[in-house]
C-alpha cells in the first residue's frame, strides 16, 4: 500500500501543501495534557541546587510554552560537561519524563564530576498536543541548522553557542510509537505530496550513533544499562533497525549532521539518539521513561570512565 492509498485528510494527494492545508492542519490539533502540569511543575520542584534558566519561549503563546533549562554545577571548577535533551519531539513522552525522573532521582550524584545541562521539553506545543511537528507543521528534528526556520531548534542552538561550553557528551531522548506509522509518515507524505511506503516499529530500545563519529563502546555501554530495565530491540530479516545497519545489538548510525539532528548541535565526543517502544506489549510507559533514566546513567558512567 502506497502513500496515495494511504488517507490523509488534509490536502490533495500528489500535491505539496500550501500556507491553507498547514493552517487546517495546525486548527486540526488539540490540547491533550498540561505542559505546566506534567513539566515545568516538576522543575519548579527542583531543589536550590539546580540552576533553571528561560533561554526562549514559543512565540505562538510565549507565557504557556516557556523553554527552560537546568543546570546541575559541579563542584570542580574544571569539570567536564554533558547535555541531555528531551522532548525534541513532543509526543515521545518518556524523553521528557526520562529526564525529569533523572534531575529528581540522579543529577546530583554527578555533582562531582560533571556540569549536567538539561533541556527537558524542547517542543513544549508539540508535548500538549501529543504531536511530531511544531505548529509550523515542521519537524524540529531535521532542523538543526543555521536559520532554522523551527523556533525550537533555533532557541536551543542559540542557547547552546552563548554558553561557549565544550560538551563531552550530549544524549537525546526519543521514543517510537506506532503513531509514527498511523499518523505521522502519512502526514509528512501528505505535506510533501509524495508516497510513502508503510514500515515497521522497532520493538524495543536502539540507540542512533554517529556515522561519523560512532563510539561503539559509548553505545554498548548505554545498551548494557538499558538492558538490565527493558528488552532491546532485534534486527530484522535483513540485519537492520529501520532500514539502517544494526552495528551491534541494538545500536544503528545516521549521519546525525547531514540530517540536521539534534544530537549534531555540539562537537561532543560522546553523541546518541536514544529510541524506546511505549506500545509494546512486553513494556509499560513507566518502563520505558526507566529506560531512558537507566540510558542517561549508562551512557555518563562511561563518559566519565573514557575522558
């Protein structure tokens, strides 16, 4: 089945979307959760320690969708740093919690060792209404790159180059869900005017590395940790984990700078996209913001053992 069997209800198929298919589909979404409530009421309940910073706000309701930024400071004046971003998709929901979990539970243990920077929702509209894109019908994560015309990627690299801070490690959380396929592939090609070719969710956890810059013991390292809360996901028939070339147990590579991806925005020697499968039947939503916590901890003891 082609993307052209595949209804989308939006637009004329074979045709790219105008400025009135994006506002149709942009009036189409609603509000399913509270930002305050499920995130930035948990920074709020941050202890003085953490250092919370406004580096943007979405311009589309700039009181509602702050962009906030935690910052745990190590007691070393030199101590290494390491950024961990969630959200970048709104809807991948354990990214977001994953990381809040870990502020509250595990971000001072670090303390002295390591600057911990966290970003916990960088598409605040997107975690509201449980969607992909932003309300430009963009994706943020193919739009790290200079004058992006995504509001949540610019804010987060204009935020990152003022700092003037060498990351050693940056990890970000994502999750697969099996909207992507019933919702979101088809939407894109609906936009795009293109066909689009049905796929398979991975079941389980993966990590994305760097095709330039893989670190393959970094990956294990995270898929050890991971393994000890939840399954990690198989290759198929062909040897991959959609449609690339697992390179070990759970651990593909993209070309994260190419694609404009988020975990590209630093020079970091440690880089990961993290992947999680909340609609598997042999994990819960509990487990899999666990996983992302156990992926965090995995992936920074490595870090700080391998400098």
């Amino acid at each position: 089945m082609r993307a052209m069997d595949r209804f989308y209800p939006i637009g004329t198929p074979g045709e790219p979307w105008g400025d009135a298919e994006k506002l149709e589909w942009f009036e189409s979404q609603a509000v399913q959760r509270s930002y305050h409530e499920e995130v930035l009421s948990k920074i709020e309940a941050l202890d003085a320690s953490f250092d919370v910073d406004r580096y943007g706000a979405l311009p589309l309701d700039p009181e509602r969708y702050p962009l906030l930024a935690v910052t745990v400071t190590a007691d070393q004046t030199d101590a290494p740093w390491a950024l961990i971003t969630g959200g970048v998709h709104g809807y991948e929901t354990s990214g977001v919690q994953g990381v809040l979990a870990f502020l509250h539970a595990h971000a001072a243990d670090y303390r002295d060792q390591l600057n911990v920077l966290v970003l916990p929702c960088v598409s605040p509209w997107g975690y509201e209404v449980i969607n992909r894109w932003n309300p430009n019908c963009l994706d943020p994560n193919r739009s790290f790159f200079a004058d992006s015309p995504s509001e949540e990627a610019a804010s987060l690299m204009t935020f990152i180059a003022g700092l003037d801070v060498d990351f050693v490690v940056h990890m970000d959380l994502h999750e697969t869900t099996d909207s992507d396929e019933t919702e979101f592939r088809p939407a894109v090609a609906a936009r795009d005017g293109v066909a689009s070719d049905p796929g398979l969710i991975p079941d389980g956890f993966y990590t994305v590395g760097d095709t330039e810059n893989p670190q393959p013991g970094f990956q294990a390292a995270i898929i050890a940790g991971v393994e000890k809360v939840t399954h990690i996901a198989p290759a198929d028939e062909a040897g991959q984990i959609i449609g690339s070339d697992v390179t070990q147990h759970g651990v593909i590579n993209y070309p994260l700078a190419e694609l404009s991806l988020c975990a590209s925005v630093t020079s970091a020697r440690f880089t990961t996209t993290t992947e999680v499968y909340p609609d598997s039947p042999n994990a819960t939503p509990q487990i899999c913001i666990e996983a992302q916590v156990a992926a965090v901890r995995g992936g920074l003891d490595f870090a700080l053992a391998n400098l």
